[in-house]
C-alpha cells in the first residue's frame, strides 16, 4: 500500500473518525439501535483506517499526496514508481 497521507493529515483523520463515532453512537443513538446513528458509525471507519495505513484512495486517484519534505525524505515520493503507468 502506498503512504500517501502525512502526520498532520493522519492526526486530523483519526480525530474526525473519533467525533463520527462518538457522533453516530451516542448523539444520534446509533447503541440504541436507531440505524441513522449506525450507518454513522460505520463510515467512521474510513477516516479511521486510512490514519491508520497512511494511503488514501482519492489521493491515489488523483496523484496526490499530503507528505512533509521531512516525510518524502525518509519515505520516498509516492507515485515514483507509477510514472509510466
């Protein structure tokens, strides 16, 4: 999988994941069962897991990346081996 996605944009992700769900669970009763509340829930997973992996599926789409200079020198570019795709 290919690390696309920085420190900074992995910290901002993984704290939007942590308010859907407090969001879907508890503010929309999602522990109760109402499935507005659920469905909430679940597309906190998303933010999520690409904090967790560090790629992020629009960003490959699009060929973009949010890494530091600090973060390309230690990981490489991200698309470099793409470039004659």
């Amino acid at each position: 999988m290919i690390r696309n996605v920085g420190n900074i944009d992995r910290t901002l992700r993984f704290l939007l994941g942590l308010f859907l769900a407090w969001l879907g669970l508890f503010m929309l009763d999602g522990l109760e069962g109402n499935v507005v509340g659920i469905l909430v829930a679940v597309v906190s997973l998303m933010p999520f897991t690409m904090s967790v992996t560090g790629s992020c599926f629009v960003f490959r789409w699009f060929g973009i990346h949010s890494l530091s200079n600090s973060e390309l020198q230690a990981h490489g570019p991200p698309y470099a081996d793409r470039e004659n795709d």
